[in-house]
C-alpha cells in the first residue's frame, strides 16, 4: 500500500500521540495527527473547529485503561488497536474504489467516519462530520498562478506527447470509457468542438496512455481537466507532462490562474505546480 508523503508524517504524528496514552494508535490519535499536519486541507480543518483538539485529547485520555495491546502495522511504529487496522484497511478500500494508487488523509477520515465500529463510533460521536469531510475528504478545487509559470523540463521517456486532433476522438473517448466510465464524454465531446482542441494525449506507439484537457468542463474558461492515466501506467510521469503542456498553452492563450476543479489526489497537484486548495465556504 503506497502513502502521500503526508500520510506518512501524520502516521508519525498518531504514533507520538499514542505515546502519551496507552501506547497503542487508536483512531483519535489519527485525528490528532492529522490536527498537527499544518499543511493543505489540515490547516484548513483546524481553522474551521479550533476546539477540535482539545475534545479530541479529552477523548483519547479515555482509552488510556484498555487492555488492547494492539497488532504489528506497518508504517506505524507503535502497535495500533483492531479499530485502527479496520479503519486502514477501509481506507485502502476506498483508495481502490476510486481509483487511486496513494493512500491519503481523506481515505483515512472518511473510513473513520464511516466506521460501524462502537470504539470508534464513541470517539467521533456529537462531532460535526458533514463539516469534516467536506474540508478533509472531499474533492476540492484548487488554483495554480500562471504569472511566473515556465514549462518544467520534462523527460518523454519514449512516450509520445501530442495535442489531439480530430481523428483521435473514438479512441480517446473508447479509452476513457474503458477506464473511467462515461462521466467525462461530454466535455470531451465540448473539447472536440473547439477550433483549437485543448486537449492533449500520451501514446504508446498508438495505444492511448492517458490524456488532459482544460475549457472543456461546461465550457468554462481557466478550468483545467479532466485528466486520466491508465492504471497500469501511473507513477510514470505521464499525468505530470499532460498537465504542464495543459498548464503551459493556457499560460500561452493569455490565462493568469488555472482552476484545477474537483481535484482529488491533492498533493500530486500541490507538488506537480504549487497548485492550492481554495477555501470551502462552509
């Protein structure tokens, strides 16, 4: 199972808050992790509940006496309690069932909050969970500035990159029927409408691999995506080269800001182009 880098340091994080009670990670010391993980959507939960940690500590404090020694898990550190291991491996769940290949901190809050568990159930109970997984484990819309943006140098690696044409709209909307279902045939078709195709398409020999697009959703200006990679492919830099030809001719047609809407790897985009969550009005 692969982890976000900050997966991982709010791992670390539940394991130094399991320290202080009875050693073994429970599900509030993820919580508590990802409370002390200042960064993205974290930040922004503790901005929106500044109570969250001290009711969450109150909580944890409670299962200071349980005579749960917890099992072997990898990456934590610290044995973690048969809730926890439920909740990881729900988490891994939804990661496949949306098609993901890295385990991040939506999957993990979403599993808690899902949980059927009485433990678990007992540490979120009267907290506002709709809220939470709004910021935490929803996807979000996020902006890149274009101002200062310069086209990355980007190794091919053999693969063909290229703007699409005409003659490429079977197949690609074939390859993202076979890989993603029907939900983004429409704004490809808008896509293909266009006088200038924004979208552009990875190919090996003449296999599509993966493909990006920006203007196509509802037809909306400085609206970056759809994007896809075929699974077999991804962790390959492919998604990452059909951005940057996506985010550099919108920076050529005159666009100072790119919206990435409905994003939900969230660290691939702040990584790829120091792309930011934009706030949820909640």
């Amino acid at each position: 199972m692969k982890l976000t880098e900050r997966t991982l340091r709010i791992i670390k994080n539940a394991d130094k808050e399991a320290e202080k009670t009875n050693k073994v990670v429970h599900p509030v010391h993820l919580l508590l992790g990802i409370l002390l993980e200042r960064t993205s959507v974290c930040t922004e939960l503790n901005n929106n509940f500044p109570n969250l940690w001290d009711i969450l500590n109150e909580r944890a404090k409670d299962i200071k006496l349980t005579n749960d020694k917890g099992v072997s898990y990898e990456p934590f550190t610290r044995n973690i309690a048969i809730s926890t291991k439920q909740v990881m491996e729900n988490a891994s769940n939804l990661m496949k069932r949306y098609k993901q290949i890295y385990l991040n901190e939506g999957h993990i809050v979403e599993a808690i909050f899902s949980s059927e568990d009485y433990s678990t159930k007992s540490i979120i109970d009267g907290l506002d969970g709709s809220r939470i997984l709004k910021i935490v484990a929803s996807p979000r819309d996020m902006i890149v500035s274009l101002r200062s943006y310069s086209l990355p140098d980007i190794r091919t690696n053999n693969i063909t990159f290229r703007k699409a044409e005409q003659n490429d709209a079977i197949s690609l909307k074939k390859f993202i029927k076979k890989e993603f279902g029907y939900g983004w045939l429409d704004s490809i078709d808008n896509g293909f409408l266009k006088d200038r195709i924004p979208i552009f398409i990875a190919l090996d020999d003449k296999t599509i691999l993966g493909f990006a697009c920006f203007d196509v959703v509802r037809n909306k200006k400085g609206l970056f995506g759809p994007m896809g990679t075929t699974h077999s492919k991804r962790v390959q830099g492919i998604g990452y080269t059909l951005l940057h030809m996506c985010l550099n001719e919108m920076k050529e047609i005159g666009y100072e800001y790119a919206v990435i809407g409905e994003a939900g790897p969230l660290e691939f985009y702040e990584k790829a182009c120091n792309a930011v969550v934009i706030p949820k009005p909640i």
